[in-house]
C-alpha cells in the first residue's frame, strides 16, 4: 500500500475563463465530439489539429483562452497543487494531456445529436468540478441566499453590482476586485472542492490539510478579473436547464430541477434531497407488477410511477423519465428487448414516439 507522504496545504485555481459566449452552451461539448480516445495530446496539438485554432505569428493562439479551464490537476510542489479548469483533460505525464471519460461521453453524445444527454452531462461535469461554480450554487441553494442585479437582469449590463443577500446581510460579490467572493470561497473552502477533487487528489496519494487555502497558479489570491463576466457563462448553463430560477427578489437555485438535472449524488452538494439511490431498483419493482403476460410494460404507467417517485407533473416526468431511460441504455444497465406500438388509448410512447407505446426490457444491473 502507497504511503502518503505529502500534505497538501495549498491549490491553485487558474482564472476562470470558459466558453466566448454565455449562451453558445454548445461550445465546449462540439470541442469535445473533435477528441479521440486513443490519442495523447500537448496543449499546442489540442489547440491547432484537434480545436483548430489558428496561430499568430508569435506562437499564441487566436481565442486561445478557450482552452484555459480544460485541464485538470497538476502538481506545482510538495505542497501545492494546481486545479486548472473542469477536468475534461487529464494529465498523463507533465505536458501530455488524455480525454477523460466524461468528455469522451459528452463529445460522443453531441456527435450523434442527443442534446439531452450531452447537455445533463456537462452540466453534471461542471457541477462537479468547477470551483467556484460550485460555490455559487451552495450558496443560492442550501446557504440560503438570493443572488440579485440592478434592474433584475440576470448578469445585465451592471452585473458589476451584483448583490448576494440573505442570512442576514447583502454582500457586493463582484465589488473591490470580488475580494468578499474570495473571501466566501475560502470560508466554504471543502464545499468548492467538493468530493470530486478531493478523490482525484487522493488518488495521488496526497492529502489535503484541513485548513488549506485557494491561490492563484502564481499569486496569494485567486485571478478575479472580470469574475463577474466569466462566472456568467457556467450560471448561464444552469439558468438554462432551469437549476437557478427567477425569484421575486433575485436568483436561487430549484432543489427538484437541480436534482432531476445532476441526480440526487451530486446535488446534494448543493440543495436538500430526497436521497435515493436506486432509481433502477424501483423501476424493478414497477416492471413486476405492471408487465403482461407475455412480458410488457406500457411506458405511460412507467411515467405514471416517475411522476409519483419524483413528485414532477406530467410533462416534466416524460422529459425526465425519457432523459433517464437513454441514459441507463446508452450505459449498457437496461437493454430493451422488443417493442410494441400497442393502442392510441395507451399514451405516448418513450421519447414520444407512437410506436413504442409498450416495451420488453431486461435490467442488467441494480
């Protein structure tokens, strides 16, 4: 068994810089579809043969700051490490970098246009691993708190002046170079990491010192520049699949959206659930009691017990119920057997379509 023989007392974030435009969501996972599982890449080969950057005559890339938070860990010193973006690309040894398994999943889901699937997934992958999104998403969830801009515009014009209130007290997040941001940051320090980083950390055989801070790759501090601008884009993401709603006072997070959308493991960093872990265990049980004689289900009764299970209304519950269903088969833990249009009184089918009003399907794994 390795020793750990380093503690860490220091990670370095690097600024956060995601995709150009808030709203181009797709930006990131098209990049992703370009990678290949089998190749190792240098920042400059993923940069021009896999991205297709174009480079100056310098060297550096046109919009190269596309790339700055592609990357994952690195070690800086005994008591450093440094956490360069959102883990889509690991590093193998110093300079080479390989797709992980999560990006390979989500390029491979936007290749074949299943915009659910890689949209939930990337949602998912910067839940988990960027810092300080995963922040923001504590605090407008289980803190408590309501994040609000003059005018009510979500990240407007003045977002500048953008308010984090509650428990008492209004915060200017983004005022004096965002310094009360950072200073949230390192007071929820182990909530910002999260489980996802420390595992990778740990599986370095390191561990981290109880009272560790966030810097910069360089500097004392971690980069704030234009936060209010760059965080925009990841809250973005979670505006649009409706985990952060419009509240009368500000924005705050949605805990049955934020957990239909992350699942129940990851959004409980962030909102109150109802923990279940074994969706696939009860759709067991659904399958028992509502199958035929010969073995079929109606997948409106399904969606008739996802609804109940989940607490949605009905059209949600199809989406979810759907979403899901695609995942556990693209997975490899259900495999549909048979299906069957059965009667236009049955309901819709799976994924809306009339000809799968009912299926046969075997569980593989629970």
């Amino acid at each position: 068994m390795s020793e750990i023989n380093d503690l860490v007392k220091r990670i370095g974030l690097s600024k956060l810089f995601l995709w150009m435009e808030a709203e181009r969501i797709e930006s990131y996972p098209e990049a992703f579809s370009k990678l290949k599982p089998d190749l190792v890449y240098t920042k400059k080969t993923l940069a021009a043969d896999a991205i297709g950057l174009v480079a100056t005559e310098s060297g550096k890339f046109v919009r190269g700051d596309f790339l700055s938070n592609f990357w994952g860990l690195e070690r800086a010193s005994e008591q450093k490490i440094l956490i360069r973006g959102i883990n889509a690309l690991q590093e193998a040894t110093p300079g080479f970098y390989t797709p992980s398994h999560q990006l390979l999943e989500i390029g491979q889901a936007f290749a074949r246009k299943d915009k659910e699937t890689w949209l939930h997934e990337f949602a998912r992958m910067v839940a988990c691993y960027e810092i300080r999104t995963r922040l923001m998403l504590y605090l407008l969830g289980k803190g408590g708190r309501i994040l609000s801009f003059p005018g009510g515009e979500f990240f407007g014009a003045r977002s500048s002046h953008g308010i984090l209130a509650g428990m008492g007290n209004e915060i200017p997040l983004f005022a004096d170079s965002s310094r009360k941001f950072n200073e949230l940051l390192q007071e929820y320090r182990w909530i910002a990491l999260g489980s996802w980083w420390e595992k990778e950390i740990s599986s370095r055989n390191l561990l981290i010192d109880q009272d560790f801070r966030f810097e910069g790759l360089r500097e004392i501090n971690p980069p704030t520049n234009k936060l209010n601008t760059r965080l925009k884009v990841s809250l973005f993401l979670m505006k649009y699949l409706g985990i952060l709603e419009n509240r009368s006072s500000g924005w705050a997070i949605d805990p049955v959206q934020a957990t239909s959308i992350l699942g129940e493991v990851i959004a409980q960093d962030f909102v109150e659930v109802e923990f279940d872990l074994s969706p696939l265990q009860r759709l067991r049980e659904w399958q028992t009691i509502l199958k035929d004689e010969v073995g079929f289900v109606t997948v409106s009764e399904l969606v008739q017990r996802w609804k109940e299970y989940k607490k949605l209304p009905v059209p949600q519950a199809e989406i979810e119920f759907d979403t899901w269903m695609r995942q556990q088969i693209y997975h490899g833990r259900i495999r549909v057997q048979e299906t069957h249009a059965g009667q236009p009184r049955l309901g819709r089918g799976l994924y809306g379509d009339e000809t799968i009003r009912k299926i046969r399907f075997e569980i593989l794994e629970s």
